[in-house]
C-alpha cells in the first residue's frame, strides 16, 4: 500500500488496520513527509521475545554470609530510612 495523508488515515483508519493485519505496512504522511509507519506487530523489534534470564538466575547466590536485597530494603524501611 503506497503512502496516505493523516487525514485520508483518519477516515480510513479500519481499512488501514485491516491491510497490517494482512502483513501490509503502511506509511503516514503529514504535508508530504513520512511521520508514522503501521506495521504487523511480527515486523516489530519491541515485540521480539525477550532472552530467557534463567541461566542469569542461576548464576547468582546469596552467601549465608550476605543479607539478600530484600532484606535489606525491609531492614532500612524499620528504621525510617525510606
């Protein structure tokens, strides 16, 4: 789908979301410049699935020496320091 003003977008904005929908991207232009791109959510870096943090975890220990973060937080909070 070529480009479409912002207020050809308004009037037709469930078309447009039909077409992304259907893998289509579509550009928004306001007085001639690109402003705004729809794309299907698949074609989205922020929706690419986040890497699992379990090796990370395990990785991690609290010595029987250390208070944990949470204890911590818990500890300064009784003494009015939050």
């Amino acid at each position: 789908m070529g480009p479409v003003n912002l207020k050809e977008a308004r009037a037709r904005l469930s078309d447009l979301v039909r077409a992304v929908e259907n893998g289509e991207s579509v550009l928004i232009t306001r007085r001639g410049r690109i402003v705004a791109r729809l794309v299907p959510p698949a074609a989205s870096p922020e929706h690419q699935k986040a890497p699992d943090l379990a090796p990370f975890r395990e990785a991690l220990e609290i010595r029987e020496d250390e208070k944990s973060l949470s204890r911590i937080v818990i500890e300064n909070r009784r003494q009015g320091r939050y």
